[in-house]
C-alpha cells in the first residue's frame, strides 16, 4: 500500500546519480556486421529495423571435419522486435527477438551467432 502512494518517481528511484556508478555498467556485445565501413553494430540499434542476417546454426550433418560441432550459415531475412541484454560476466547472452520474413511466429537468436548483412529499411 505504500507504493501505491508514494510520491517518489519511479525513474529516479534506485539511481544513485554518481559517474561512477555510470561507468560500472559493463559495455554491451556487439553483433558483427559486413555493412560497408562497418565492423559491428550495436544490438539496440537495430530494434524495429528490416534486416538480412546470416546465423550460424548446428549442422543435422553426422559428418565433423576437424574438432567440434559442425555448424553451418543460414542466410534469412525478418524485423528485430527486441533486444534482450545479457550479462557476459554472469553466463547470460544478449539476443534478439527476430520474426522472420513468411513465419507469423518470433524467436530469440544468440547474437554470437549473427552476422548483419543488410539493413533493408
């Protein structure tokens, strides 16, 4: 019931104010990006944006040359609906919520796992 009525804002509620609390945050994985005169993009940049993107996915190959899992890239195109933000630190990856182009359905897609080719519009 109290919160019900507080007077404090909820935007200011929690924030401490000081430059070093600022720059604690840690910097945010970016995505990687072969867009002319870019290397990487930041992920909440391309929210509500068209894209084409290659993901690198398991292979439903048995075959592996090499070590590790055989992966291989599936070129696709959709709109980024969100951003989730991850903590690298604590295990957690960033991710963005993409509704491919011909699918009603959304998923998350590990960001480690995309390459931005296009901003479409």
């Amino acid at each position: 019931m109290a919160v019900l009525n507080s007077t404090e804002t909820t935007v200011a509620s929690g924030f401490e104010g000081s430059s070093e609390s600022l720059l604690s945050i840690p910097e945010l994985e970016k995505i990687s990006c072969s867009i002319r005169g870019e290397t990487s993009v930041h992920p909440l940049w391309l929210v509500g944006k068209h894209i084409r993107f290659a993901e690198l996915i398991l292979s439903d190959t048995e075959a592996c040359v090499g070590d590790g899992d055989p992966l291989e890239s599936h070129i696709s195109s959709g709109r980024v609906l969100a951003a989730s933000i991850g903590s690298i630190e604590h295990g957690v990856d960033s991710s963005l919520l993409i509704q491919q182009d011909g699918f009603e359905f959304s998923e998350y897609v590990d960001i480690s796992s995309l390459t931005v080719l296009e901003v479409l519009h």
